[in-house]
C-alpha cells in the first residue's frame, strides 16, 4: 500500500517548491522564489512589510535587498521553506549563513534552532566563527558556551587554524579567567601565547603545530636582533596590540622555576618593567614566608583567587596511582597532589621527604584552593565534572588531607586535573 504523503510534506512541496498558486514572488542574489503572503507573514520582516504602507505592501514582486555578505542563497531557500513546514534540517557547516538569513527575516523559530545546533556542534574547527556569529547576532547563550568550550580546551585543542582565528580580545578573555583549565603550569599559558602571537603576526605561515614553537623563537629572534636589545617585542609597533593579553600572564608562577625565567628573558618579549616588578613581589614573598611567619590565606578572597591564584593541572589517562609536586619556589609551601583508590589527597611535604624547591618549617600553614575535575569527549565537550569550589585547607608538617572522593560512576578516562592555589596573605601582599 502507498503511504499518504502527510499534510507538511505536501505543503512543501506543493506550494514551496512547486509553487502553485504563488501570489508573490521574491527576487534576491539572482534566484526567484514564487511564495504566498500568507506563509511570509510568519517572518516579522514580512508581516511588517505587507501590514504598513509600504510600497511593497501591494507588490507582486519585491526585490529583496541583502546587506549581509554571510546570506547566500542557500541559506535563503532553507529559510523561505522553514515557513512551509514542521522542520528543518540544518547542517552544522551552513549553520552560520542561515543564522544569518534567519536574522534578517526574523524568524525567531529558526534562529533559536541555529542556536540549539551550533551550541551542539562546537569543535576547534567551529568553536571561532561561533563565537563571532553569535556575537553579531545575539545570541548571549552560544557566545557563553563558545567561551566555555575555549576555557576549558585552548590548552588541550591548540592548532595553526585556532591560534589564527582566535582574536586579541577573545585571547584576552581566555587568558585573565581564573576558569582556564591550565594543564602543567602557567610557563605553557606564556608558550602558547607566544605561538599564537606569531600566527596573528604571520598568518600566511602554513606549517604544522609542533613547527611552531621553533619557527615563532627563531622569528622573535630576528625581531631581537632588529632592535638590538633595547627594547622588548611588546614595546614595539609590532607587538604594542598584544600587551593587553600577555598583561593578564601569572609571571609570578613563572619567574619562580630557574628555566622558565631563563627562557622569559632570552625571548625579551616582556617589557623589564614587568619583570622587575614581579621579581621584587616575589622576593618579599620569599622573606615572609621565611621570616614573618606567613602562615598563609586565613579567609577566602574570591578577588584574589581568582586573579592572582596559580593555575596547573594534570591529564590522567587511565585509573591508577599518581602523583604531582609543581617544582618552583612556591613561597615555601612544598605540596604533594595525590589521585589514588579515587581520592585526591593533598599533601605538605616538609621533612619527611627529600623534595625540590624551598620547605616551611611553620607549625601549621595554610593554602586556599580550587579543584575541578572534568571529562571531555573527542570534540572537546564536557562529559562530567566535579568542583571542590573556593575552600581554605590547614596542613601540619607532613599532614595530608582528602580533599574529593570521587563517584565511579561520574568517572570518565581521560580526565582533567585542574587546580587554583594561592598560598600568601593577600593582605600582605608586598605592593599594596
């Protein structure tokens, strides 16, 4: 037996693609569309159009203007055929055009279906023109979970295509968040920042990623060599654009590892004065830790934390037992992080253990911190997560603590160790 062809399917192809019994007809981009009054009226630009004393109002043709260079006539016949039926298909790689078109049309169903799609098909490949778009277009809810998507994989999905796209304030945003998802140490934030800044500065560069590194430092290299030392990149016409995003570095969790601040003054991408600065802060650190009984954070300052906590992190790649000290003078607070039997521990490590890095030898000593745990899929979509939020945590000598217990069950491999220390007074910070 023959199925009936239901009611939406005739209308399409009847009355859309067919035409029949057309009482207007819209020309744009070159094509023609024979379509019914009725049917535009769902679109507010139409109903606007065709109820006020417009000209258009009693024409039987109308040549439709496009401002938009982001409206093709794709999106168009997708976008006139919305009105003539239940759903619509949307392919991700159009999603944009049509967004576009929907806009213009004001299609408020569509465009919030535009939303829902790109929302779900964030990739390194979209998660850019995304942002852009719904930037240009308004849509709040995308550009925030663009966003999200950045923080949470800029340090784990870098490439040439997504440095290149990435802009100066978009990287600004990224680079100030305290909800960056840091894995290591903040030295790779300034690594990546560095390969990116080349790709802004030379976008017709074409190699792979892993090149990158080498031909950025042989490329500032020649800058250094042009200048002859007196001044740093950022400083100059060429690098002036991107002090606003490397001012939001953490170089005081930087400068405290030997090579990393070997590398940070042979690169001279900083301006001195910025390293002066932040050399004099953590000396006086240094002293307070060793000399005034600095016994750390006694309150959560969320200010503070968030802009001034140090970010690192690590990859798990399956279950099992491990272990992390972040190496560097970290103002005499040596701690050990700990993932075993699907518990995070946190550690002192003063006496008991030979270790890396300066030791307290206060009585008790206290950090504030921040653990997030995630899951991602191939795309970089959030499976499952966990946060400790903002808390104060008081260790003895050699004391450790359970700080998360984790659910098997919300427990998804890879996953993402994310964690926010700060470990001085901020109310003895010594520029204030």
């Amino acid at each position: 037996r023959k199925k009936l062809k239901s009611t939406s399917k005739y209308i399409y192809q009847t009355l859309f693609l067919n035409g029949e019994n057309s009482d207007i007809k819209i020309c744009a981009l070159g094509e023609e569309w024979n379509l019914h009054k009725i049917y535009l009226c769902q679109s507010g630009y139409f109903s606007s159009m065709f109820s006020g004393s417009w000209k258009e109002s009693s024409m039987n043709v109308i040549e439709l203007e496009i401002p938009d260079q982001n409206i093709d006539v794709e999106a168009l016949q997708v976008a006139f055929g919305s009105l003539y039926r239940d759903d619509v298909l949307i392919n991700p790689s159009r999603v944009v055009a049509l967004l576009a078109a929907a806009c213009m049309l004001q299609l408020d169903g569509l465009i919030q279906q535009c939303g829902e799609t790109m929302k779900e098909t964030i990739t390194a490949q979209t998660v850019c023109a995304y942002y852009n778009s719904a930037g240009t277009y308004g849509l709040d809810s995308v550009k925030k979970k663009c966003l999200e998507w950045l923080l949470n994989n800029l340090m784990t999905h870098q490439s040439v295509g997504l440095f290149k796209e990435l802009s100066i304030n978009l990287m600004k945003q990224l680079i100030s968040s305290s909800n960056l998802f840091v894995l290591q140490v903040e030295m790779d934030v300034y690594t990546a920042l560095k390969k990116w800044m080349f790709l802004q500065l030379v976008p017709s560069w074409n190699g792979s990623f892993k090149q990158v590194l080498t031909e950025a430092d042989a490329w500032f290299a020649e800058r250094r060599r042009e200048f002859g030392g007196d001044i740093a990149f950022l400083e100059s016409a060429q690098g002036s654009a991107f002090l606003p995003v490397f001012a939001h570095l953490r170089l005081q969790y930087i400068i405290s590892d030997l090579a990393s601040a070997r590398i940070v003054e042979r690169d001279a991408l900083l301006p001195s004065e910025w390293l002066s600065s932040v050399y004099k802060q953590q000396w006086f650190a240094m002293l307070r830790a060793e000399q005034d009984n600095d016994t750390g954070p006694q309150e959560i300052n969320k200010e503070e934390l968030e802009g001034n906590s140090m970010r690192c992190g690590r990859k798990l790649a399956k279950d099992g037992d491990y272990c992390w000290r972040w190496t560097g003078f970290n103002f005499g607070l040596d701690l050990l992080v700990t993932y075993t039997n699907r518990y995070i521990i946190f550690k002192r490590n003063t006496l008991n253990q030979p270790c890396s890095g300066s030791v307290s030898l206060q009585p008790r000593r206290s950090i504030a911190f921040r653990l997030r745990l995630a899951s991602f899929d191939c795309s970089g979509k959030m499976i499952c997560s966990r946060t400790t939020g903002y808390q104060i945590l008081t260790l003895e000598k050699d004391q450790e603590q359970i700080v998360m217990n984790l659910d098997s069950r919300l427990l998804t491999f890879p996953l993402y160790i994310c964690c926010n220390f700060l470990y001085t007074s901020p109310e003895k910070r010594a520029d204030s």
